[in-house]
C-alpha cells in the first residue's frame, strides 16, 4: 500500500453482518475486507467487539504506523456521540473504548449517516444539494441530505423511519406494524416463513421469487409497497432532489424495487414531485463500511485520549 494513501479501517456493524475492512478515504475504494455475522443482541457486547478489535489489529499490522479506526452502529448516536438506543445492538461506549484500546483514533457514528456520508462524497449523492438516503437491510433507517451534511435533529434521533407504523390488509400482519417489520429484510424473511416458504435470508427470498414463486412474489411486493409509501411522504414533506436507497434488500430489480419506486410515484402528491430520482446506492452494500473509515467528527471519538480530553 502507498504510503502517501489516506488509509483507515472501517467496521460496519449491521443487524445480520459485520463487515470490517481497510479503506483508502482519498477514493472511497475498499482495499481489503472481510464479513462476519452479527450475533443475537444478547452476545453483542464486549466479547463480540474483543473478536472485532481483533480481526481489526491483524488488518493494521499491514501498516507502519496507527491508523484511525471508525465504526458505524445501526443503532441511534445523539448529539454528544453517546448510544442512544439498543434495538439490535447492546454496546456502550465504554466497552468499545476497552475493546479498541490499542488503537490511536477511534469514533463511532450511526451507520446510516456513515454510509450516508460515504454516498455524499463517492456516490449518487455527490453534488447534490437536498436529498434522502435510506437503508434498507435488515432494517430500515433514513436522513435528509444537506449536500454531505447530515442533518441530525433537536437530540440526533432522526434516523427511525423503520420504527414508524402502517397498517396493513395483509392476513399475516393485522392491523398496525412498523414498517422495518415489512419491508427490512429480517421482517420479510419471517413473513415469507409464516407464509410456509423455506427461507433464512433475503436473496433466498428473491431467488424463490425469481423462480416464480407466487407467495415469494407477494412478500416482496407488500415490502416495497410500504417503504415506498413511507418514502413518498419524506417527499410531500421534505422536497428532496433525490432518493438514494441501499442495503442488500434493494440489490437486484424485481418485485421489491418496482413496487418501490411504483409507490413512491402513486403517493407523491405534487405532479412535478412524481419525477423524483429514486437510485440504488452507487457503492451497494460497501457504503457503510466506506462511510464509518471516513473518521467521524471529533465529538464522536471514543479513544481514551480523546474521552480524557473531554472530561
């Protein structure tokens, strides 16, 4: 590797996978990277970030020097940069700061805005002015876009769109949901189960669709019928020039992505809104690994020199 490379190590702390990589933040290119499973929320915690911090000392023996480390958690960071929730992920800043004590320059930021900021600067979102990014993976989260500013709300919990209820007709889900529960990717793989499927995972999903499976089909619809609706309201409010969506659920065309798109165009109600851009991340599921080696801002470091620094 270069040594003139602006090198750092990312990791990207997702609801089903944690990816963990190096990344050249002059390019956003991922030079190397591996993939581990995100364990249930009850063995999330200091022993789950010790395996991290491990595979993340063995990536920076590569180097000759410290290099900053950043992590983006699909979990709400506030204002002050501390853990604000535990939906899927039970860690604190503390235990991170003991886990990555061997590193120099350690932050932590929500992995939304993470892969949000990674699209701003490497993707779609670049020279844009106002504009939404989502994520639809294992769940489902958003943030407005002010150019590669996120904006991040009165207290930084702005990112819950998938929190957010619907209600539905479909026999499996009566009367009131939330929408990460229909259309993020571990709530389809349990509808597609109720509905007798054999599948674990979301490309299992679309493979059976793809293969004419009608339930499949019907699943995977009803998803993107919902977040699209729920994206076409973000427009009615927010105006935004573009909608950039990733995450593995939204990888491939087919029924999830056409009733999308097909929804968020139904349910804009400002004819010259319909027309809206509404795009696949350009960096696909590398985002949020990309946006978390991006070094958040300094209020978000939880290295002990900093946190020293702040006390």
């Amino acid at each position: 590797m270069s040594a003139s490379q602006d090198i750092a190590i990312g990791v990207d702390i997702g609801g089903s996978k944690t990816a963990i990589g190096i990344v050249d933040r002059g390019s956003g290119t991922v030079l190397h990277g591996t993939l581990v499973p995100t364990p249930p929320r009850g063995r999330t915690g200091a022993a789950f970030l010790e395996d991290i911090a491990s595979t993340a000392t063995r990536m920076a023996e590569r180097f000759d020097k410290p290099r900053p480390l950043g992590i983006g958690i699909c979990e709400l960071i506030d204002r002050d940069g501390e853990i604000a929730s535990s939906h899927r992920i039970d860690i604190t800043r503390q235990q991170i700061r003991d886990a990555f004590h061997d590193f120099g320059d350690v932050a932590v930021d929500s992995d939304i805005r993470a892969a949000a900021s990674a699209e701003a600067l490497f993707g779609h979102g670049r020279g844009r002015g106002h504009w939404i990014y989502v994520n639809a993976g294992t769940g489902i989260a958003s943030v407005l876009m002010n150019g590669a500013e996120c904006y991040v709300g009165a207290h930084g919990w702005v990112y819950s769109l998938g929190m957010s209820p619907v209600d539905l007709s479909l026999p499996e889900m009566a009367g009131s949901v939330l929408v990460e529960e229909v259309s993020g990717g571990s709530g389809l793989v349990a509808l597609a189960q109720r509905r007798g499927l054999q599948v674990n995972a979301v490309h299992e999903l679309t493979a059976a669709a793809g293969s004419g499976s009608q339930d499949a089909i019907a699943v995977l619809a009803a998803g993107g019928r919902v977040l699209g609706s729920a994206l076409a309201l973000l427009v009615n409010t927010l105006d935004p020039e573009a909608i950039i969506i990733g995450g593995g659920v939204v990888a491939d065309s087919g029924p999830y992505w056409n009733n999308l798109v097909a929804a968020v165009r139904q349910h804009v109600w400002h004819q010259p809104a319909k027309g809206v851009p509404v795009l696949r991340s350009a960096l696909s599921n590398q985002a949020g690994l990309i946006g978390a080696a991006l070094a958040p801002r300094p209020a978000f470091a939880v290295s002990p020199a900093s946190a020293a620094a702040r006390s």
